[in-house]
C-alpha cells in the first residue's frame, strides 16, 4: 500500500518534469566537479570565496582534528559545553557585531530552531514569501499567525503591518535571497523597523563571508537576530545564530532543536575562529567575486537572456520545468555543472538556472558558460518549434 503510493508519486514527478535525480560527485577540485568521468566547470556552488578547497585552511582544519577529538559526543546541555565552542561564539558576536552568537549543526536546523521557540500561538510573524524553505518550516511548528509579503516590497510589508498595529509581531526575510539573487532593501525595511518596532529576523546564509565590509553582510543594521552558515562562503559546515543578550539562555532552555541533538566538535569551533582571520582578508577576493558576477549578468543580458541577481547568485529564466532540465543535462554534456530550480523551491512554470559565481571564476570560465549555454538553448528551442 505504502509502495504503491511512493511508485505513483514519482511517476507524477517525473511527468510534471519535477523528477529528482541528482548526478554522482566523484570528486572536487577547485571550480570544478567530477562527474563520472567528465570534469566540469562547477557554477551550482556556494563555496563564493573558494574556502572549501583553500590549502590554507584546510590544513588548519587539519590541525584542529589533530588536536582535538572527532565528535562532542554529546548534546550541548550534556557534556557538549566545552570552553572552545563558547569562546568562538563570542568572536562571531564581536565579529559581526551582535551581543551573543549560538552554533547549530546546519542553517536548517537553526532555522527551525529559532523560529518554533522564539515564537508562539497568539505571535504573528510577516515573511518574505521567498524565504528558505526551513523559515517556513520554523513558522509552522511555531503555532504562531504568519502572513506572507510580495517578494522584497515594502509597500506590501507595509500594508502586512498597518493590519497587526497592536499584536507582537516578528518580521522574517533575507539579507541575499537563495533563488533570485537580489538584495534586501535595507533602506526600506529600516525605516519600517522604526515606525513599526517590530522584531526583525533576516538570514544573512548567502551574504556573511561575501558581502559587504569584511563579509559582514549588510543587515546589521536592521536585524535584531541573524542567522548565518558555514556551509556557503565561510568553506565549513554547520551554521550559526547571532543574538541579543538573553536570547541564547532561552534556546539553551526551550529550543527542542538544539538541546536534542548532538553538538558541534570541538575542533570545528577551533576551525570557525580561523575563519575570521581569513574572511577579515579576503577583500581580494570579495572584490572579484562582484566582478566576475557582474560580468557574466550582463553578457548573458547581451545575449538575449532575461536574469536577475544583485550579486553572486545569477537566476536564468527558462520557464518550462521540463526545459530547463533539459537545458542542464545537455551543459553537463559540454561539461558545466549548473542545476535548475524548479517548482515547489520557485513558483510553477517559473524554473530557472540558477548560477553560483565564485572567486575561483574567470573571465574567461564566464565567456565560456554563456557561450554554451546560447548554443545549448538555442539548440531546444529550434527542436521545440
């Protein structure tokens, strides 16, 4: 009974051109991927500055597994408490000027982490309707009210608030959004904090490391709680959380998340106070990175594609869920590795390709991907007509 209905919705998945099937990494080295036995032009990263393959710094994390033991062994609230993992959550909240920092074991977990605790029945929480999934998720095991605002306006965050004037409310959204790579206008939502006052949370995940002064992203300002990961431009893994005073004891204390799960070792904390030397100099990098983004948007604009992105995340309209499948397995076989995105991670009949930028790119690796994706999709559409 229980087969027959697993057999039937991945027939329906792949009949609605949603199907699943991710190919085999074999390995990695630098901008590119192994795939079987190509090797491919990686644009489907978020390793923006290059960290994960940094000889640099992989011998530090080296040297941290070295010296201290492969796991915690335990729950944080247990026996997982160690000095080293307290003492990095103080750089980061001094680093990115915060009161307070807490590490989580992924930004999915520390996004349903926060939210189903800081939240409750009778709160009310407005979000970006293009928030991370695990945002969502969050909300609904909150028990809170929450309401979605169009894309990035304010005008309709507005609106969202004028109708909550006398509730506790929260407001979630993205420093750089996952999907169509634009920014969060600050400005805006700064001057509605301040008429408003209502609590603002915004995950900083595809900002922090990459964006802004000494990759400190750009919502300082105007989040109250941040959320930030490892597992993108910082070249790690697990995530983190900054805070206002207070706010780390009630998670110790009520965050099902984080007090039932097995903490972070040692040694990563040891090698996520490495990273901030690291990113505190990596303008370089940083600088090209905005470079190389923006050369690739405007060839592709040049070209005839439409695309959107403020930054190192480039989305490509292709529309159709099916094509733009089609689109990526035939550049795999011109060997660039670059993904789509497809419903539900964006609205029906909107899927796009949606391209990583990192500071490993070239121009060169730039006039390459356009060059073939022009040829590749000319080439479907010429047989879809």
């Amino acid at each position: 009974m229980f087969a027959k209905r697993y057999k039937n919705r991945l027939i329906l998945q792949q009949q609605a051109g949603l199907y699943r099937d991710p190919p085999e990494i074999t390995g990695k080295e630098g901008k590119y991927l192994f795939v079987g036995d190509r090797k491919a032009l990686n644009f489907a990263s978020n390793d923006y500055l290059g960290l994960s393959t940094s000889e640099e710094f992989r011998q530090k994390v080296v040297r941290n597994f070295q010296k201290y033991s492969t796991s915690s062994s335990s729950s944080r609230l247990v026996s997982g408490n160690y000095s080293i993992i307290n003492q990095a959550e103080r750089e980061y909240a001094s680093f990115f000027g915060y009161e307070d920092a807490l590490f989580f074991p992924s930004g999915y977990q520390a996004n349903m982490g926060i939210l189903s605790t800081f939240f409750e029945k009778g709160d009310t929480v407005i979000f970006d309707k293009h928030i991370h999934a695990s945002s969502v998720k969050g909300m609904i095991l909150s028990g809170a009210e929450f309401y979605g605002y169009n894309h990035n306006s304010m005008s309709h965050l507005r609106k969202r608030l004028d109708g909550k004037k006398q509730e506790q409310v929260g407001v979630l959204t993205e420093s750089l959004f996952s999907m169509d790579g634009d920014l969060l206008d600050v400005e805006g939502f700064e001057k509605l904090k301040k008429e408003y006052g209502f609590l603002g949370i915004i995950d900083e995940a595809h900002a922090f490391g990459a964006v802004g002064e000494n990759g400190r992203g750009i919502a300082r300002g105007v989040a109250d709680i941040a959320v930030g990961t490892f597992g993108k431009a910082l070249g790690l893994f697990g995530a983190f959380v900054l805070l206002p005073e207070g706010l780390k004891e009630y998670l110790f204390n009520f965050s099902s998340p984080l007090i039932y799960t097995t903490t972070l070792p040692e040694a990563h904390a040891a090698s996520a106070i490495d990273l901030l030397e690291i990113i505190s100099r990596s303008e370089d990098a940083r600088e090209h990175l905005r470079d190389v983004s923006r050369i690739m948007k405007e060839g592709l604009k040049r070209e005839g594609f439409r695309v959107t992105g403020d930054a190192h995340i480039l989305a490509l309209e292709i529309g159709e869920e099916a094509r733009a499948a089609e689109v990526s397995k035939d550049l795999l076989g011109k060997d660039i590795f670059v993904l789509p995105a497809r419903y539900p991670t964006v609205p029906i009949g909107r899927a796009i390709l949606r391209i990583s930028m990192t500071a490993l790119h070239t121009g060169e690796d730039v006039v390459h991907f356009i060059d073939m994706v022009r040829k590749v999709y000319g080439k479907i559409e010429k047989e879809n007509r």
